[in-house]
C-alpha cells in the first residue's frame, strides 16, 4: 500500500470519527425531546428511588453536561449503561450484537455480489436471447419487491414450504446461532440490491466488450474465460464499485427491519427494543456504530480502486 493511500486511510478515519461525534450529538439531542421520563416509561416508582437513579444515570443534569460525560466515556470506550437492565454494560453488549451484523451484512454483501454480478455478466454475453431477457426481469423484479417481502416469502418458503413437502423433514430453523441460520436472512436482505449489481453491471459489461482492447483479445484466439474474466470483466467493475458504497450503506441500515424479523440478535433488533422500551444510553450508542459501521464500510470500497484500476492513486 502507496504512501498516499495510507494518508488517504488515516484522513477518512478521522473524518469517520467526526461523523460519528456529530450523528451521536443530534439523535442524543432529537431523543431528550421526547415527552416523558426515561426512568419511571409505564411504571410507577417511588419518587426518592427514581431521583436515585436519575442522578446515578446523570439524567438529572443540563443536556451539555450529560452530553460531555457521554463523550468522555466515548473517548475510553464506555458508552455507560443500560437504563432497562441496569448493571448492563452498552459497549460489549453492541460490540457483541455488531459482530452479528457484521456477520449477516457480509453474507448479504455475497449474495448481492455474486447473484447480481453473474446475472448481469451472463445477460451481457447473451444479448437479446431469452437469457438476457430472463436475467433482465429477474433483476427488475428483484429490485421492484422491498427486502421485507422477500423475508416474509423465504420465511414462507422455507418453513412452512420445506416442512410440508418434506412431511417434516426439513424446515428451516429460524434465528441464529448456527451456520445454516445464515443463509435465508442473507439472501432476503442482500436480493433487492442483488438486481440493482446485475443492472448496473449489464450494461457496463455491454460498454466494455465493444471496447477495442476485447476486440484484439478475441483475434488473438484467446478462450471466452480469459476474455470475459481477466479483460473485460475487471474494467467492467469499476463502475460496479463506484455504487457498491451506498448499497453497503443500504445493506447496513436495511438490516434493521431483517434482524427483527428473523430474530437476529444484532444492532438492528437491539436498535427496535431499545427505542420502544425508551434506553436512551442504546440508542445513541447504536446510532453511533452504525455511522462508524458505514464510514469503514464506504472506506473499504474507495480503497478497492486502486486494485481495480492501477492508473488510481490517492
């Protein structure tokens, strides 16, 4: 790795450190303004008791001193503790839940990569025959039904489908924990932006095989493999990674909605739980890993031009 590209990395963190500060400073600001109390929610509680704790969370404070305790404990990486279950640390708690989400954001980045680059590689080199146009409508119907559905059909399909054909044989265990967990979540969040890679990468693909450089690689009587994969194929990816950034982002966020649908014990049901059950201390800091979950992610991507094309450098 260049010089350049390694003060390139360290100037984005930076930036992804500044990004989280301020997205952790206006959720905590938006939350104080809900009505009501984080402490006593639907329960009533003995007035000394919740002064007690109250004072004991700094929740009796001005919001600038709550909001620099917080980040002072942010800087040694405290996010404080739990306002529901008290005693609960926050920071191993999301560091735990961001390891499943990790986990399940890089499988659906799989699937989306793999399902949406072969689809739109194939409807290239296949142009106007009935592959290019079953590879085209599954892409438009791909991206046309939202990952929630296509959870409620794999949950369909999977459960109650495989155990009824199977006579009870097969069913899919729903939840996590296990290898074979994974797959069903992944594909439900990863198949929208799956069409949206084949899309993109089609129509790349179609602008590079008509280059010249392809031409003199098929008269040489080069094989298609080498052809398709080693010429046109990597410049063909450049514009594909120009968007996988914001899918990434779309993948992360998107990931909310799966993880509680599928039970998942990750960021996105802990971010659901916490704000129904009013835990302020969790919601800022979920809020605040997903936008430094974002920044690495958005990083990682800008770092993969150089490999991609040599002629980029930072």
């Amino acid at each position: 790795m260049s010089r350049g590209t390694l003060v390139y990395a360290a100037q984005r963190l930076v930036l992804i450190t500044f990004t989280a500060i301020v997205v952790s400073s206006i959720v905590f600001i938006g939350i104080h303004q809900l009505p009501g109390n984080a402490i006593a929610r639907e329960r009533r509680i003995n007035p000394a008791t919740e002064a007690a704790l109250l004072h004991h969370y700094h929740l009796d404070l001005p919001w600038p001193q709550q909001y620099a305790l917080w980040l002072g404990g942010l800087v040694h990486g405290d996010l404080g503790e739990s306002l529901v279950n008290e005693g609960t640390q926050i920071t191993p708690l999301l560091l735990r839940e961001a390891k499943t989400s990790v986990t399940l954001g890089l499988a659906a980045v799989a699937v989306t990569i793999i399902i949406g680059m072969s689809l739109g590689v194939l409807a290239a080199i296949r142009q106007n025959t009935w592959v290019d146009y079953v590879a085209s409508t599954a892409a438009v119907v791909g991206y046309s039904v939202p990952s929630f559905v296509w959870a409620f059909l794999l949950i369909i399909l999977t459960v109650t489908g495989f155990y009824a054909w199977s006579g009870g044989q097969i069913y899919e265990d729903i939840g996590w924990g296990k290898i074979e967990q994974i797959p069903v979540p992944a594909f439900a969040l990863g198949l929208p932006y799956a069409a949206i890679v084949a899309r993109l990468t089609r129509a790349s693909m179609l602008e590079t095989i008509r280059q010249d450089y392809v031409r003199t690689a098929w008269a040489k009587g080069l094989t298609a493999r080498v052809v398709i994969l080693r010429h046109a194929l990597r410049n063909a990816l450049i514009p594909v990674a120009t968007i996988l950034g914001p899918l990434i982002t779309g993948i992360i966020t998107g990931s909310v909605v799966i993880e509680f649908l599928f039970g998942i014990p990750g960021l996105g049901q802990e971010f659901v739980t916490s704000i129904l059950s009013r835990d302020y201390n969790i919601v800022i800091g979920v809020f605040t890993f997903y936008a430094i979950l974002i920044g690495l992610a958005n990083l990682t991507v800008d770092l993969l031009y150089p490999v991609l094309d040599p002629r980029i450098r930072y």
